[in-house]
C-alpha cells in the first residue's frame, strides 16, 4: 500500500508492515493534494512505494491506492 510524506521532514519512511524502497510525485506536485500523513504535517507529500507497486509502476500502473482505501492517488 501506497504512502505519502514530505520531503522535508518524513523522508525515507520505515512501515510497521511494508518497506518503501522509492518515492513518486503526485500529479500537480507540489500544489497538489496530496499532503503528508504524519500527524500535525501539512506539507505537501510524495507518494512512496513498496518493491511490489515500484514493479507495477515500472510495468506502467500509476494509480495506487493507500493502506486505508479511502482514496487512491494518480502519480506521475
């Protein structure tokens, strides 16, 4: 499952369930809306991946969905 942060203060993210081996921009980064996930950051995130998803981006997938489902995020 896809993860947004920010550069800025959360980058290189560690998952309690999944490793995140690369990050993406969202489409309109950085005016876009996607914003970081840690609690009390509001800065604009980039879209990390796991091994598995990076290999469907490669494979031309660019809409991945987050842990909790309730929105997915197209990246560039």
């Amino acid at each position: 499952m896809a993860l947004c942060r920010c550069s800025e203060l959360h980058s290189n993210p560690k998952g309690y369930k999944n490793s995140y081996i690369i990050s993406k921009r969202p489409v309109g980064y950085p005016q876009s809306s996607s914003i970081c996930g840690r609690n009390g950051c509001q800065n604009p995130g980039l879209i990390w991946l796991t091994k598995e998803e990076e290999k469907m981006y490669r494979d031309g997938e660019r809409v991945f969905s987050f842990k909790s489902a309730v929105s997915k995020v197209k990246i560039l």
